[in-house]
C-alpha cells in the first residue's frame, strides 16, 4: 500500500526532491517546512543527505549556472539568483569561474540574433541592446562591447525578424 508523500519522512520526500533535480540545502529545507516537517527532522535529514553526497551546494552551484548560462543570461544575474539560495561566496565565484565560454561572444551572439537588422537600420537601437543584455546579467562592459561590432555577420539563421 503506497503511503501519502505527506506521510513520508523529511529525507525520503527529500529524496524524492532530489531525484528530479540538483536542490540547494536552503531549497530542501524551505519546501519541506512547507510540507509540514519540524526542523530537527530537516536538519537530520539534510546532513545525512550531505553526508552521503546526493545533495551538494556546490553541484547545485554548477548546474544552476550552466542551466542560466545555457539560457542566455550573464555572469551578474547567475551570481544574483545564486546567492538568493544562500550558498557561500566562494562557491558562487567557483561555479562562475568554471563556465565555459566567452561572456563577450555570448553577448554578441544575443544581440545578432535580436538586434541585428535594428541595429543596422538604426544605430539608435544600440542602447535599445545594451540595456536588454544589461537586464540579461551582461556586465556593462560586456553589454557595450558587444554592441560595438564592426562587422555584423549576415547568416540569414543569426536574424530574428520577430519585433
């Protein structure tokens, strides 16, 4: 007979948590008071978790940034949302340091796929981009140098015609 999920003890519904997707300790511990659990059995729970390494801070940290990255966003906003899961400075600053890639040519990659025709019709609509990789998490020298291309590359799959 299969028992409720709110029947379940704070590790196995953390388990089950973890068995979707990477969870910051401060995640876990947020939805299992949610479920109802006290803190003594979180707290329990969530060492011995730790201790047999199916939930990690740091590997959160690393599939967090790669997910945002991946998404197109910066190493600004990437550094922002981690630190609302409360994970350590260092952590933050590792995780963002083991991304590959170049922030610049990401950058560029973004506004040629959705500033390039604006741009070129209007060098107006620079700012326009600017401020959109800003928003992204682009540090502000990296948004204007990105913006600043001399020769805009013309594949017909880097333009995107919607407004």
């Amino acid at each position: 007979m299969r028992r409720k999920a709110s029947e379940l003890p704070a590790y196995q519904q953390a388990m089950g948590l973890l068995v979707r997707r990477e969870h910051s300790k401060r995640e876990l511990k947020q939805k299992l008071r949610q479920r109802g659990k006290e803190d003594g059995e979180i707290d329990t729970a969530l060492e011995t978790l730790s201790r047999q390494d199916f939930q990690n801070d740091e590997r959160f940290a690393m599939a967090l940034a790669r997910s945002r990255q991946a998404a197109g966003y910066g190493p600004v906003r990437i550094r922002a949302e981690m630190a609302q899961h409360s994970l350590a400075a260092e952590v933050i600053t590792e995780a963002i340091a083991a991304l590959p890639g170049n922030w610049l040519e990401t950058a560029q990659g973004l506004v040629a796929r959705r500033y390039l025709r604006k741009i070129q019709s209007d060098p107006a609509q620079s700012r326009k981009a600017v401020d959109f990789l800003l928003r992204r998490g682009f540090e502000q020298k990296t948004a204007y140098n990105a913006v600043k291309i001399t020769e805009w590359p013309v594949e017909p799959d880097l333009i995107d015609e919607s407004p």
